[in-house]
C-alpha cells in the first residue's frame, strides 16, 4: 500500500494492523521483516502528514493574531 494513495486515517489504522500482527501472531522473521518496514514507511507518513498540520495551525494563529492586532489599532 503506497502511502500516497492513502489518508492520515488509513495510514494509522494500517499501522495499529501491523502493530497488532507483530505483538500476537508468530511470524517468521521475513514477514516479521516485511511488517516491520511497512509500519516503518507508514510512520513516516503519519509523521509528516502530522508536521504539515502543525505547520498550517500555526500559520493560521499567525494570521489570526496578525489579523487582531490590525483591528485593535
């Protein structure tokens, strides 16, 4: 599952899947592996997906606070 095909939302409930996988079931190490590195890449994503949010919540407050300021004076 490439991770541009996919929602924040997908992304984490795939991760919670191969987190669940991995603590329960007895893999071998190969699949084990193969988890691994997807819930890795899935991380990532999540990650990223989670800084650009931030990055636009604090572009709107600047905006917001920059916006009241302007009314006060």
């Amino acid at each position: 599952m490439k991770q541009t095909e996919i929602s924040f939302e997908q992304a984490l409930k795939r991760l919670e899947e191969i987190a669940k996988k991995l603590e329960e079931e007895n893999l071998n190490l190969d699949d084990a592996l193969k988890y691994f590195e997807e819930g890795m890449r899935l991380s990532k994503f999540c990650n990223e997906q989670l800084s650009q949010a931030e990055n636009k919540v604090k572009i709107i407050m600047k905006d917001s606070v920059l916006k009241e300021m302007e009314d006060f004076e």
